[in-house]
C-alpha cells in the first residue's frame, strides 16, 4: 500500500492511495473493499482491468483463474473527522496537522483497497509520503526512507499475517518518546 500524504496540511479533503493486491482465485471476478472519493485506476497484472465501482466496492472482472493475479488501484481516499479510516486533526492552539488510521472492524477501505475483511490476514508493506520533518510511522520499523525535496517517502518492512483493522499508518509532529520493549532491549520503531 502506497499511501501520499504531502497535501495534509493544505486542508485537502482526499489523499491519493495505491493498493497492489497479489493472490490466486479459482473465480473470474472478485470484489475489493473501497470507499473512496474517486478510483483513478484499475489494473490486472499491469493490464487496465474490466471492473465496476460501487459505494463500498470495487467489483474486478475477467480475472485470469490459471496464474497468479496482481490488482492495482489507485484511488483519492477521505481524510476523515470522525475517527474511522485516516483520520486528521488539527490542533486548535497551534494549526499543527495529525494523521492516524483507526480501522476497527472494518474501516481500512476508506484508506485504501483492500479485502477489509477480518477473518482474512494478509502480509502489508507500507509506504507513505509525507512532510519530512513528521514522525512517520506503521506496523513494522523503517526498511528505507528518501528525501524527496521537504518530503520523505518511508517504507516499512511487510509485516506478520495481519488482518486489515489492526493495520496502522500515523504521521504528524508528534512527540516520540522510547520506552524500550518487554525484554530492556531499544524498540524497533515499528507501531
């Protein structure tokens, strides 16, 4: 999941996302889990795909059922106010800009496509883009991050088997305090 959060602070309503969603299927259509301002497109193994989109949906079709499948879809997604999905807050005092996921059952695709189903575990790995001088963090530490003028493109390591609710994406100048791991040892960074 790529997600591009460079226009948080401008008060933007959407972000853009990027799903890439690889699995076998017996099945020649398959439905992916989005709520999403927009979807800009739609791909099957780097094909445009023959697909539909509804209100909670993306319905893919012609899917190869004999080789693996590689979905993309890029959509522009919601912040959101309310809590659910990417959430962001703007601090009253001081104008400063917060982003954190809360996905709980199943609120992941208002961030991103995804099978945003809780009995279905998946490995994620995240990159975002963000503001460089925000604290930027997911599930599993840092694998790289590049500058990209006053940005930072940050990607994660893939993580355990997951289900999509318990992903996590925060960014924003928080404070970063290290309180070590269960063992004395340095935390990795990971959420």
């Amino acid at each position: 999941v790529y997600i591009d959060l460079s226009n948080a602070k401008s008060g933007e309503e959407a972000f853009f996302s990027k799903s890439t969603i690889r699995f076998e299927t017996k099945s020649s259509s398959v439905f992916v889990d989005l709520v999403a301002k927009s979807v800009e497109e739609v791909r099957v193994n780097g094909a445009p795909a023959n697909y539909e989109v509804t209100d909670t949906r993306v319905l893919v079709k012609d899917l190869p059922t004999d080789s693996p499948v590689s979905l993309e879809i890029e959509s522009h997604c919601y912040y959101s106010t309310t809590g659910e999905g990417l959430h962001r807050y703007i601090d009253p005092e001081d104008g400063a800009t917060y982003l954190y996921t809360q996905f709980e059952p199943t609120d992941a695709r208002r961030a991103w496509a995804c099978f945003d189903q809780p009995d279905l575990k998946l490995r994620w790995q995240f990159s975002v883009k963000a503001p460089s001088d925000w604290i930027i963090l997911s599930n599993q530490p840092e694998q790289s991050r590049n500058a990209v003028g006053e940005l930072a493109e940050v990607t994660f390591k893939r993580t355990p088997p997951l289900s999509s609710y318990i992903t996590a994406v925060v960014a924003g100048p928080y404070a970063r305090v290290d309180g070590g791991t269960w063992s004395g040892g340095a935390a990795d960074g990971g959420h």
